[in-house]
C-alpha cells in the first residue's frame, strides 16, 4: 500500500504540468489537428449529368444502307467457264440460266438494303434538320436517323462538303430540340468537355476529357480542336460540348495506328461548320472563292 501511494504522487505531477503546458501553449495541440483544406479547383470532378439531359434529346443515331446488288431472277448464278467449255466439247446442251451474261444483264438492284455504316448527328432545327460528317453520309443509298425517344425516320442529304467533311440531312418531323451553339473563341485549354454519340453502334454514349489544343493543322485545311475524349466509329458526326451545354465542334476524327481510340480525337470547330451548313442548307452545296495566279517572265 506505501508503495501504490508514492508511485501515484509522481504520476500526478506529470500531469499537472502537461495542463498547465497546454493552457499556457493552445496552439501547440491545435496544429496537429487543422486539417489541410484542398484548391477550390482541385475539390472534385465536374457533374456532367445536368449536360446530359439537357443535350441528350438533340443527338441522334444515322444508319446508313446500300442496296443489296444481286443476279436477276431466272438469271441464275455467275456461269462457270470450264463447266461451260465441258458442254461445249462434248455437245451437251447447256441448262438454262448458265449462258454467259452480258455486264448489263449479269446483275441489278434488288429490293433490299443492307447495312453500310453507323454514324451520330446533332438537331440543328425543330423541323428536322440534322448535321453530321460528310463521310458518315457518303455512298449511301439511304438514311435512317433514330431519336433517343427511339423514333426512325428516313431522311434526305440536305448537302454535303467533303472538304470539311460536314453535311446537314433532314428527317420529316416537327417538335424537336436542337442544340444550342457554343463560341469556339471562348474555348480553353485544359476546359472540360463533353461527348455523346453511338461508337460501335451504342447509341446515346457519354464519354468526357478535357481540350488538348486548340487549331490544330492535320493537313485538312481545317484548324481542329484536339482533346482526349474518347471517340471511336460511331461517334463521327457527334456533337463536341462544354460545360454549358453548348456544341462546340463536330467530333470527326481519331489519330491511331490500330483504329482505335489512343487518347488523341480532332472536332471541326463549330463556326466553321455552321459557315458551311448555312451554305448547304441554302444552296445544297459550298462555293468558294479562288484567286487565278499565273507566273510568267516580266519583259518590262
């Protein structure tokens, strides 16, 4: 018991002296609690959930289709040359529908379409015009735009400019929502932006990145933006947005070696494209100016 009773007088002096020290000293407990508050910049991620449902109704989905080419009916199949000469040799009268074809007779159009290719393109007016790539368009023997409310419609090439690769196409409806146009001028490097549009046939994906660079010359007479939001086949002729759900370019093309996304996408600027589709739209196609130089010895 005497011993319990003089190791305790220490231990309360000890203690004693440690409040007195923090009394006299707050600051010295109070640091090691302060939390370090983050930039204000750095806090989060932005939410692009409110862009969606607000730029989600204007993109659409565009099939394109060929017509199946094939023999005509009672024609029958591609005649074969050495079943031909066994007949021929051995005076056997050749079946019907195996004597050789001209070009003209050999094949036509049947009534079907086949798929060709699967593109993305953005509402410009509530009346059904839509504008998308030139090359998502090209060669195709008909249209089928999809709505995300999941309404088909067939739809006409307005005009196109291969240049620019920018065409505007028209669907036969009222009520819709086209989007609003953003001003590239505007645009920074390293802002946030937004994709949405149909790679490999998905329609309505959202993928996100940020701005990369700003005119960038791929050698298409085109000063693109270049971001690294991902962007495969199917997303040609999407719309590129900023954070206040503005377009602000037509996403358009990839730089790959494997046809793959590898963090590098090309927009065509919105400005220019709408200089283009005002063209097509009143006209059907892009005139340009052009200047005749012609170099010639100076006599005088």
């Amino acid at each position: 018991m005497t011993h319990l009773k003089r190791t305790q007088q220490p231990l309360l002096a000890l203690v004693a002296i440690g409040t007195a020290l923090l009394v006299l000293h707050p600051s010295v407990s109070a640091q090691t609690v302060v939390p370090v508050t983050p930039a204000a910049s750095v806090r989060g991620l932005p939410d692009f959930t409110d862009l969606v449902d607000l730029v989600g109704p204007s993109v659409v989905n565009i099939r394109t289709l060929e017509r199946a080419v094939a023999a005509r009916p009672g024609a029958g199949g591609a005649p074969d040359e050495q079943m031909l000469e066994f007949f021929k040799r051995f005076g056997i009268p050749v079946p019907p529908g195996m004597t050789p074809r001209t070009p003209r007779q050999e094949r036509g159009p049947s009534e079907d379409a086949q798929p060709r290719g699967v593109g993305s393109g953005f509402i410009l007016s509530a009346d059904g015009l839509i504008m998308t790539n030139a090359h998502v368009v090209e060669g195709a023997d008909e249209l089928l735009v999809t709505l995300p409310d999941n309404r088909e419609f067939k739809a006409k090439v307005v005009g196109a400019d291969k240049r620019t690769d920018v065409a505007v196409v028209k669907i036969e409806a009222t009520g819709l929502s086209p989007v609003k146009i953003g001003d590239v001028n505007r645009l920074r490097v390293g802002e946030w932006v937004m994709a949405i549009g149909s790679p490999f046939g998905l329609e309505n994906t959202v993928t996100a990145g940020i701005v990369s660079a700003k005119q960038r010359d791929t050698g298409d007479f085109l000063p693109f933006i270049q971001t690294d939001v991902a962007i495969n086949p199917g997303n040609s002729g999407g719309p590129l947005i900023n954070m206040r759900g503005e377009v602000i370019g037509i996403n358009s093309q990839i730089y790959s070696r494997s046809g793959g996304f590898k963090g590098i996408s090309f927009a065509i600027p919105i400005d220019e494209a709408v200089r283009v589709s005002d063209q097509l739209r009143t006209t059907g196609r892009v005139t340009r100016g052009r200047i005749g130089v012609q170099i010639d010895q100076v006599s005088k």
